[in-house]
C-alpha cells in the first residue's frame, strides 16, 4: 500500500469555530467529490469540509460535466 502526502492546510481552512466533514467513499472519483464541492458552495463558511477515498482514483470526468451543470464551480 503507498502512502500518500498529507494535504497541507492554510490558516484560513483551519477555523475552530466550524464542524468538520469529511464526505468518505471508495474512490473519491465521483459522489464525495461532488458532496465536498456543494457543502462548501452552501455552507463552507459553517463547515470545514474534505473529501477522501480508500482507493483513491482520478476523479471521474462526468463529476465536473454534472457539478457545472447544477451552477457549481469546479
């Protein structure tokens, strides 16, 4: 099993006043990218939100097609 980094965080993503989320799946291609990518849009300010996966993969091409779809930004 390789070990992977871990992401650097700035100041401004670290807020002890905010929840943290972490949106979990296998591959991280498709359904908890797009769960990180809406929470923060609607309620980052509240939350502190990441994505992870067990098996991480290349995010899935239709993730961003559907995320601009629905007005989010990716």
């Amino acid at each position: 099993m390789s070990e992977s980094k871990p992401q650097s965080r700035s100041a401004s993503d670290v807020n002890p006043n905010r929840e943290r989320v972490l949106f979990l799946c296998t591959e991280n291609s498709s359904r908890s990218q797009m769960a990180e990518v809406i929470l923060k849009k609607l309620a980052g300010d509240r939350f502190e939100v990441r994505s992870a996966g067990l098996a991480p993969k290349d995010v899935h091409p239709l993730t961003h097609e559907v995320l601009r779809e629905h007005g989010f930004d990716t």
